[in-house]
C-alpha cells in the first residue's frame, strides 16, 4: 500500500473503521504529513479501540453515518481495501454494490484485507514473538487488545538492555508497573536474560493471571508477577527483599507524573527508566502535553524517544519532545514509550544490533 495519504482518506477510515470522526484537523494532518495507507490501516487495526468495536458489534458514533452516499466515500474505501486510487468505473460498480454509507462500511469491514485482521472468536491463543535475544510465545485471549498488538514495544527494551547490559544483565534487578498480560514483559527479560529479579505489577487479576502464564511459560524462574500496583518504589523493593534497581518500567496510569517526582532518587542509583506515556492523559494536563512530557524528562541527564521501526531519537529540545507527541498522536492508542537515562553510552552497541 503506497498510496499517498489525503485527509478525506483518514476522515473515511476513521469513520469506517472506528465508526467515528477523528479527534480533530490535527490529527488529519498528522497522518498526512507522516503516514502511509499501510501504516493507517496497520495502526488502526491493531488499536484496543479497533479491538474493543470487533467485540462490540462495531458500533457508529456520530451522525456521518446518515449522510448520503458519496463517490468521495466510495473511492476512499476502494483505497483502504486496495492500497491504490481506484479507476472510476471500479467507484460506480461500488456505488451501486453499497447504496448507502452503512452498506459501504459493512463491504469494507467484510473485505479479506481488514477482516482477517480483526480478533478471532474468543479463546487462548498463543503467538510467536521474535525479539532481539531471542523468541518467545506469547499467551493470550485472542480478542485481548494487548495480544492483538503485539510485539508493541517489547522489541525495542530487549534490544535496549542487550546493549546496555552486554553481561546479559547477570545480577540486575528490574521492577515494572502496568505490566499487562507480559509483552513488554518478555521483551525486558529477554533482553537481559541474566537478570536477579523481574518483578512485574498488573493490578487487572484478569491481566495479572495472564502475566504470570506468560512468565512460567517461557521457563522465566527469575520472573514474578504481583497482582497489585507498584505503589511507592523504595516499598516495592523492600518487599521483595532487593536493594537495588538497575531499570524500571513505568507502564500504568500517572507513570509520567511519577518518573518526575522520583527523579534524584533514579539517577542516584543509575536506574533505566522506561516511561508508557499517554497522550490523552498529558491532553488533560492543565499544562498541556508539551509542558507535561517536558517536566518528566527535565529531571535527567537524557532522554530518548523510539520511532516506529525502534530506532532511538534523542530528545535534545522542545522541536525533538513535540516529535515524540506526534509519533504518540499517530499511534491509535495515543500513547508511546520513551527511556529516561543517565548516559547514551549504549547507543553505538543498540545501533550494532539488529
């Protein structure tokens, strides 16, 4: 799918995809400025939104639904389904196939192109993820957003502690919070396989049990879960009975708020640390999310952002941290992973690994 992107084409694929309009102009230019037909029908089918509609029956939101049928609307679906700009005669065959914009969704939703991507009917699955360091199975309902998306951002963290830890992290300990049902995860403990502890938090008991079959599964001994937030890091450590923290995934609610405020006692102790951030979260910010995301990382000495193959980009200024927002904003779930690090010394062995 190379066809260039046209706002009209992210208007309709929002529309019939996600039965909605998008947020607002800006997120129809920000696609436009950085996407592919490919990359809006791969973010956007691989949502949690897109899964949460599958399991809803996709239902409509807003009165577009209503409006007359369109050779715009026709064409537009022909580009998503096809990856090309269709010829005219192709539009009016559609025209008369689906007379009316709910028929056009439900042809578009039931071509091979996007159904063979929407969740299976409900039960365990399991995935092979192929991540730097190795492979590993990944276990999970397969209509689970999580499941559905991944690898997500487990590639990117087992190369990242594969470069900064070429002992194979032998004897660190590693702590996160809103771990999910493991994917990133597996990726933290595949990238560091030598590892002392691992020790990850999901307070869903749903997601938390998932977790901990993910973990056992991959023969991961050295892993555990807890069915419980993080809640104040020096607590956690002292509840598992370790004394120090060599990196921290920060995945849960608030996670940008809380890197701020433990900042010194972080870099006191070296720790990597790995923030989820969330878009809509930072919107709500009186601040605003450019103010947010800059008070998370003024605290430390570095931080680094990922683009969408995990390629590092530092974030040097406020034009690099508004580059990282607009990676989040074209991402269907409005959020996005950055590292916050006391050196950059990793980043010449991270590029050597592929």
């Amino acid at each position: 799918m190379t066809e260039r992107l046209e706002p009209a084409t992210v208007r309709w694929a929002y529309r019939f995809l996600l039965g909605r309009d998008p947020e607002s102009d800006a997120v129809l230019d920000a696609w436009c400025g950085a996407g592919s037909v490919a990359g809006l029908m791969d973010g956007i089918l691989t949502s949690p939104e897109m899964a949460g509609l599958a399991l809803a029956g996709f239902p409509e939101r807003g009165s577009w639904i209503e409006s007359r049928m369109t050779d715009e609307a026709a064409r537009a679906a022909l580009i998503l389904r096809d990856g090309a700009a269709p010829a005219d005669d192709a539009v009016e065959e559609l025209r008369l196939r689906a007379p009316s914009l709910r028929v056009l969704r439900q042809v578009l939703l039931a071509s091979p192109p996007v159904a063979h991507r929407l969740p299976q009917p409900e039960g365990p699955r399991s995935r092979v993820l192929r991540l730097p360091g190795g492979e590993v199975v990944l276990t999970g309902d397969s209509r689970e957003p999580e499941f559905l998306a991944a690898p997500g951002f487990a590639p990117r963290w087992a190369r990242l502690l594969r470069a900064a830890w070429a002992d194979g992290g032998e004897g660190r300990v590693i702590l996160e919070d809103g771990a999910g049902i493991g994917v990133a995860t597996l990726g933290l403990a595949t990238g560091a396989p030598g590892h002392a502890a691992l020790v990850a938090h999901e307070d869903s008991l749903r997601k938390a049990a998932a977790l901990a079959e993910n973990l056992a599964g991959n023969g991961l001994s050295r892993a555990a879960s807890r069915a419980v937030p993080l809640g104040e890091i020096p607590a956690a450590l002292a509840r598992e009975g370790l004394g120090r923290l060599d990196a921290l995934r920060l995945g849960g609610p608030g996670a940008a708020r809380m890197a701020a405020q433990m900042a010194p006692w972080l870099l006191e102790r070296g720790t990597l640390t790995i923030v989820n951030f969330d878009l809509t979260e930072l919107v709500a910010d009186p601040a605003g999310p450019h103010a947010a995301l800059s008070a998370c990382v003024a605290g430390f000495p570095h931080a680094v952002g990922f683009d969408a193959a995990h390629e590092p980009r530092v974030l040097l200024d406020g034009v690099a941290l508004d580059a990282a927002l607009r990676r989040a904003l074209l991402r269907p779930d409005r959020r996005d992973e950055i590292l916050l690090c006391p050196d950059l010394d990793w980043l010449e062995r991270y590029a050597a690994l592929l």
